[in-house]
RNA sequence: GCGCCCAUAGCUCAGUUGGAUAGAGCGUUGGCCUCCGGAGCCAAAGGUCAGAGGUUCGAGUCCUCUUGGGCGCGCCA
C-alpha cells in the first residue's frame, strides 16, 4: 500500500522535474509518505513537497499543489490535496479499504505476520535467573518483554530460540549451599548464627525441610561458628570452607545440587505460570563438564589474545573495542564469570545464531561490550549480539525505594504478583512501559489499581465484539450474517478510524520487531480497543439494513482478529466473556 | 573522574527512523443506558516537552553544553 503510493509520488516528482517545473535535481529527493495523523489530513501525507520548495525557490503550497496535480488516477486513491504549510495528502478510496476487510478477515491467526526477518534465526536469551532465588517482580519484567519481543520476532518472520542461561556454579552456589546446610541445622535443633550476607529468604528454610525429609543427611556444627573473620564477606568463605570439610566434597555438592534443584524446578513452575516457555535451559556448569571452556580458553589463546599478568590470565578485549582489558582466570586458578560466558556465546554461534539478543538488567550494561570483543577475537564477528536493557525496576515498600535482593531476601515473588493480579494484567503491566524507562513497583498499589489495567479495556473490547456477532449470528439463523455487505455504507468517522488503525497492525508489528520494542504492541492496542468502543456507542452493528449489518459486522470481526492476534503476541488472553 | 540511561499535564506514562493545533490512563468537575455487555462513551480543566545554544523549510524527537536523578566502572556474579 505504502510502496505503491511512493511510487505513484515519485512519478509525479519525476513528470514535473521533466517537464521542466521543478529543477533536474528534485528528482533524486527521497519521497516519504507516512500515516497521516488526523483525519482531514487523509490517509497518508507526504511532506517533500517542504524539502523541494527551497531548490525551486517558489512556495511548499505551489509545489505541493503541483505534485498532487500530477498525481496519476490510481483505483488506490480517492483524492489527492495540498495542504498548508505545503503537504500532500491522500485519501484512500473507499474500494481500498473495503478490500482491506476482507483481506483482514481471510489472514485471520496470519494477519500481521510479515517475512521481515526473512527466516534468519535469532537467540534471544532472556530471565536467566541463576538458582538462587524464586523468579520476583523484577525478573517478571525480563520475562514478559522477552517473551513478548520472541512473540513479536516470530510474527516478524525470523526463526526465534528462547534460552534461559543459568549459573549453577561457582560462589553463589556456595553461599546458596551454606544457607541451606545452616537452616537444616538449625531444624536439627542446633544453635546457629545466621549470617547477614547468606540469602535469608523464607523459602531456604522450605528447602531444609525438603532436604532432610527427603532423608538428607548432615554432620553437625560444633565449634562452626567460632574465630571468625570480622568482615562479612570473608565471614561467609570461611563458614563454606568449613562446611566442606565438614560434610566432604560429596556432602557439600549433595546439598548444592538439592538446593538448586529444588529452586530451578521452581523457577520453571514459575515460568510455566508466567506462560513463559524456553527451547532450552543453558546450564553454566556444563561448559566447564563438556570441556567446551577449555577449549575456549585454548582457541583464545592460540590466537594469541591472552596473556598472563599478576598471575592471571586476561584477555586483550580493549584492542576489539572494549574499555579495558578483562580476566578470563584468576591468579587463584578460578575462572571468572567471563570465561564461561564467552564459550556460552561461542556455543550459540556454533548453533547457528547469526543474531543474538540478550535482554538483561541496566545494571549490566558494561557487559555486552567485552562479549563482543571475545566473538571478534574468536573470528565470529559478523554474528550480531545486541542487548536490550531494562531499566531496572525498584521495590517500593511504605514509600520507600529499595532494590531488589534475593540475598536480603527483600522482593515480591513474581508468583504473588500473579495470583494477587492475575498473569494478564501481570504481563500488560509490565509490557506498557518501553524498556529504557524504569519502574517503581509497589505490590499494595498494583493490587489496587489492578481494576485500572488498561488489560482490560482490551480485552474487553474482544468480549464485547464476540457478545455483538453471537447475538447477531443467533438472531440471522446462524450463517451468513457477513454475507452481502455493502462496504460502501461504511460511512461513519468512526469506521474509517476504526479501520486505519487495523491496517496499521501489520507495520506496528514489524516497528516492534525492529525496534525491539513489545510495548509498541500494547499502545497500540489500546487505541484499537478505543476505536472500537466509541463506535459501538457510535451506532448499533445488528442493523436493519441487511447490507450496511453485514459491512459493519465484518468490520467488528476484523477488529476482533487484530485484538486477538495482537494480545497473542503479549501472552495475553484474549476472552469471549469477561 | 569516565561511561550508559532518564527528565513531557497534579500522578503514572505514550509520542510512529524530524512533520501540521504535543496525546492517553488515573485523579478532579459535568453529562450519556426503554435499544448489540456502563470494565464503555462524550465534555471541561490541566503544558515554557528540565534549562541554554546549534542543525533544519520544520525539533519533544538530531548535535553540544548546563542542571537534576538512576545505574555501572573488581582477579564479585
């Protein structure tokens, strides 16, 4: 539609620079033509006519009244103005829009999916927890962009993976370890002293008790907490350092290995609720296990983009566009949290990622640049690994801003949030602001202003549609009740709104798609939804005139398809009844 | 100190790769159901788009600076 309205603007440009009315050189000037905003600016708009007006030194209006005179018939166009300060506006033919109902309604599911990605794969690995914590209302944001922006992906034409990468090892799990292996003593009725700085959560306790009832065996305590280092951290090594001893290698990855279980299972559960699903969960540790982190180490190494310095080994990330340079092993022996990451990345690429999206927490945005620099040095630059940051989101607790930990302990579960919302409005809420724009969240308050959630005004709008065209199938006898429209009758401000804002949804989807966007999607709906209710106060669909029911029946229906296919996209329901 | 993000109505936020008179929800005030679902519709009030320069026919949007806020800068993850 678009394309060809260009075109038809291009010629005239073109007809006019030939005949001598505009100068040779307009002819190369770039026509855009664009939704037009209100409607007595028709359609679509066209401001070239500004951009040429200085080189043929007369007036935006004269030009514009010239390029819209010259503007071949098209069975597309109904009419063609100059408009002050000097655009050129179009409006469509009622022919043209008629048809676009149809075409809405015969797509159906498919209206909207375009081949914009043209079936290229692309990753995009979001939540990514690690196992330590059950999934809060900050996770809750990664998940419904993600989600949604995978949604939006595939409609978009591209081959989408979902990943879900998990750290399950190193001093993190650790600390998980020793939080459980302390809250089971202390269910032994041994005296414990909870360190601040281990994960003090409710749910740890959860996990001691499946522990030992799942016949868990561990060695008591005696003189553990005795001679302490002072400073807390250090505090925390000592107490897992004695705990290995304690119970042994075995012992130690026994609780470990529980506790993680146990918390991963319900991070699917979560996710599962969430209607959040992954191809593939990533575990860390099984980089290290395969032997694909050496061998990533090797293959840098080789390369010559290591070297070793204080004892560590780094690798020379600020001569592929990084800051600084990064350490792959510690002087200790210990990889970083680098090394794994970049066979992690390495391994996507050998599954044929040729783009890569990771949606992560603002606070990591000093991450992507130097997993970048690792995929040039591997020779795997022309892989494109793109991150979308989500600006974090803030727990508001009696009016104070605290950030999230699942350390402290201090977070709103992701699955309270559901079950005091419900997982529709849950995903609308967070899919309603763009991912650069922080969050405050604050439970008491999404509780109560959950009745607010523009969800609903959506969905809605689909329930009423459905309720209009069984009403109006029950009264017709059942069938047919679309059939012999006149589309010609559709004459009211509100239809034509109604179905421009339909045929936009093909171009919001690819917008979203580009921009990486989702809420995009959301925004638009509401104005979908708004459309529709202002028409169904407008006038009745179940008419009399057997011709102008069917055309405004159909109408509706197609606006049911849009709603239904675009809260597809969110992972929202779209409901018959409310 | 360096880097990234943000600043739009009383509050929470949109603003289509620069377009015409800057929009919506909530809140406030006043209207609309004998009739397809009132979780809806209509209207009013509410703005120096943080500030100052610049680019442009045209700037909330792009560039520079200033102010104010968030985050990051570890041989933590």
């Amino acid at each position: 539609m678009k394309e060809s309205l260009v075109q038809l603007l291009q010629q005239a440009v073109r007809r006019l620079c030939d005949a001598g009315d505009l100068p040779a050189e307009a002819v190369q000037a770039a026509v855009k033509v664009e939704r037009a905003r209100k409607r007595e600016h028709g359609d679509f708009a066209c401001g070239v006519a500004l951009a040429l007006a200085g080189q043929a030194r007369t007036s935006p209006m004269a030009v514009a009244q010239k390029i819209a005179d010259s503007i071949s018939d098209s069975p597309l166009v109904d009419k063609v103005q100059a408009a002050a300060p000097g655009f050129v506006n179009i409006f469509l033919s009622r022919d043209a829009l008629a048809q676009s109902i149809q075409t809405i309604r015969r797509a159906g599911e498919d209206y909207g999916r375009s081949d914009f990605g043209g079936g290229e794969t692309i990753m995009v690995e979001f939540v990514s927890a690690n196992p330590t914590g059950p999934l809060h209302v900050g996770h809750g944001r990664g998940a419904a962009c993600g989600d949604a922006l995978a949604r939006v992906l595939v409609a978009a034409g591209f081959a989408v993976l979902r990943e879900y990468y998990f750290n399950d090892s190193g001093r993190q799990m650790d600390i998980l370890a020793l939080s459980v292996w302390l809250r089971v003593l202390e269910n032994g009725g041994e005296k414990i002293v909870f360190p601040e700085n281990a994960y003090r959560g409710g749910y740890i306790k959860t996990i001691a008790q499946n522990f030992c009832a799942g016949g868990g065996e561990v060695c008591g305590g005696g003189a553990l907490f005795e001679n302490l280092p002072a400073e807390d951290e250090k505090k925390l090594d000592e107490l897992i350092a004695r705990g290995k001893k304690k119970l042994g290698a075995d012992g130690w990855a026994k609780i470990l290995n529980f506790a993680a279980g146990e918390i991963m299972e319900n991070i699917r559960a979560d996710l599962a609720m969430f209607r959040v699903s992954f191809d593939n969960y990533f575990s860390e540790a099984s980089l290290a296990a395969s032997g694909a982190l050496e061998k990533t180490v090797a293959q840098l190494k080789n390369a010559g983009h290591l070297y070793e310095k204080d004892g560590a080994l780094w690798f020379c990330a600020s001569k592929f566009g990084d800051t600084e340079d990064r350490v792959v092993r510690r002087a200790n022996g210990a990889y970083t949290y680098f090394a794994p990451d970049i066979a992690y990345h390495l391994d996507k690429v050998r599954r044929g990622c040729k783009n890569m999206i990771n949606i992560l927490g603002a606070d990591h945005h000093g991450y992507i640049e130097r997993v970048r620099a690792a995929l040039s040095a591997a020779g795997c630059g022309e892989h494109r690994l793109d991150a979308l940051f989500l600006q974090q989101v803030n727990l508001i607790n009696g009016g104070k801003k605290l950030q999230m930990s699942t350390r402290r302990g201090e977070f709103v579960p992701l699955r309270t949030l559901c079950e005091e919302v419900g997982v529709d409005a849950a995903r609308f809420f967070y899919l309603l602001r763009k991912p650069a724009q922080k969050m405050n969240f604050d439970l008491a308050l999404a509780r109560a202003q959950s009745s607010d959630n523009p969800v609903y005004y959506v969905q809605y709008a689909h329930a009423r549609i459905c309720s209009v065209l069984a009403k109006a199938g029950a009264a017709g006898g059942g069938a047919g009740i679309f059939a012999g429209a006149d589309y010609a009758l559709l004459q009211l401000d509100a239809e034509s709104d109604l179905l421009g804002a339909l045929l936009r949804y093909p171009e919001t989807v690819t917008a979203a798609a580009r921009q990486r966007e989702p809420h995009q999607i959301a925004y638009y709906l509401r104005e979908v939804a708004n459309y529709f209710h202002v028409y169904y106060n407008r006038c009745r669909f179940i008419e009399e005139q057997a011709p102008l029911r069917a055309a405004r029946l159909a109408l509706i229906d197609a606006a049911r398809i849009v709603i239904a296919n675009g809260l597809g996209l969110l992972g929202v329901s779209a409901p018959e009844k409310m």
